[in-house]
C-alpha cells in the first residue's frame, strides 16, 4: 500500500523562464473588454456554486475574447534553472528544479529570495536505483512548512523541508505517473494519475485510498479551493470537472 524511504536525482540543465501577466487600461475599448470578461467569470462562479448540491458537476472552460488577450501585456523572466514544478507559499513562487535538485523561493521579477539543495540524495535510492527521476507537480504545505512533490517516472510522493531534508512519502504502482498535486483542508493530499486516468487521496503517513475514477479523460492537473471545499480537476477534455472533497 505504501513505502517510506529516501530518494535520489538525475541531472539536466539548460533556461526556463516564467511569465507573469498584468492587466492595462490604456484605451476605453480594453476596459470594456476587461469587464466583460469580469462579468463572465462571476456568471461561471455562480453556476459552480451549486456544487455543494450535487456530487459532481462540470464547468466548460471559461473562453476570454481575443481582445481581452491582447490588453494583456506579458513579462517573461529568464531564469538560470529549468523548473518542473511550481506552488506558491502565499507571498513567493516556489519552484523545484533539477540538477541538483533543490527548491528555490522566487518573487514576482524571477529573483531568487532562497534557494535550498536536497542534502540527502545518497541515501534516496530503492534497490540500487535512484527514486527520483522527474518532479512534475507540487503543493506547498503552509501548516508543516513542507512541500509535497509527485514523480511523474518512479510513482511516488515525496516531500521536502525547508531545511532541504528529503524523504519519500509513498510509491506505489497505483500512483501510474501522478502529474498533478493538492493539498485539502483536513491535510490529505490529492493525487491524479494520468495512466490510470483516476484521482487518488493520499495521506501524509502514505496510505491511498481509491477517490475518484477511472475518469473519461486523461487528468493533468489539479487546484483545490480550501473556502468552498472544492477539488478542480483538468485534463485532456474540454470540461473542468468540480468535487466536493
């Protein structure tokens, strides 16, 4: 059902960068585009907010008028690391990077504020092989100080403290490429596994248990709304799908 353990890295290198986007109110005509686009997104709050009445419900992706893209003004920052995987811890970026593997702390122009390298990687292996091959989803736990990272190559879960202390949550085969991560209010993490198409609850001793699924589509990422108890699930499909969880 579960494994605990430690976990070891590959390496790669090269430039990421990440953007970040900022309304402008340079003409009367993007303004007017900005609140229809305002106006739409709280009509598609309110369709979701009967959620809570139903065990599921889909909400068709939200499509912004091509002039409202365009009064957007994009700034993209280079940066010296290739990212994998990115949270936020409510004031910085939070991003895992490889070679080494590590977590840096970035604010909103890409600086890097903290950088932390995982200390323990010899001791990070299962039977000879390296347990950490390609981190692909994270989530920040505020109450632990922790981060929570899926491994999209070796099935598991890992986390890692500030202090860059790494250890294996879980690994299983029932974790078939997790590429998505969230954490719910009662301190369970949320798993969605694109080769078995499904949703999995983890627990941070490292017990699942079956949550969702099999879905009709392939799940690729996964944002949970702590206030409405809420769990979004994307994918490959042109359907948002919305749990209460």
């Amino acid at each position: 059902m579960s494994s605990t353990g430690e976990i070891s890295m590959s390496q790669t290198a090269s430039v990421g960068l990440f953007g970040q986007a900022s309304t402008t109110a340079s003409t009367a005509t993007n303004g007017g585009n900005l609140f229809a686009v305002r106006k739409e997104l709280e009509e598609v709050r309110t369709e979701i907010a009967g959620v809570r009445q139903d065990k599921l419900t889909s909400a068709k992706p939200i499509q912004f008028p091509v002039q409202a893209i365009t009064s957007l003004k994009l700034k993209y920052v280079y940066v010296e690391k290739i990212y994998t995987a990115l949270t936020h811890n409510g004031t910085d970026l939070i991003a895992v990077h490889l070679d080494p593997l590590g977590i840096d702390e970035l604010d909103a122009k890409g600086h890097t504020k903290c950088s932390t390298v995982v200390r323990n990687l010899d001791a990070l292996t299962f039977n000879g092989t390296q347990f950490i091959k390609h981190p692909t989803c994270a989530v920040y736990d505020v109450t632990d100080d922790k981060i929570y990272i899926g491994d999209s190559k070796m099935d598991s879960v890992f986390k890692v403290t500030r202090l860059g202390e790494c250890r294996c949550v879980v690994r299983s085969e029932r974790l078939a490429s997790p590429s998505g991560i969230a954490l719910c209010r009662d301190g369970t993490l949320m798993v969605c596994c694109s080769k078995v198409k499904c949703v999995l609850k983890v627990t941070k001793d490292g017990h699942i248990y079956s949550f969702i699924g099999p879905l009709q589509f392939e799940p690729l990422a996964l944002a949970y709304d702590e206030t409405n108890g809420l769990l979004y699930i994307g994918g490959k499909s042109n359907e948002i799908y919305v749990y209460t969880a």
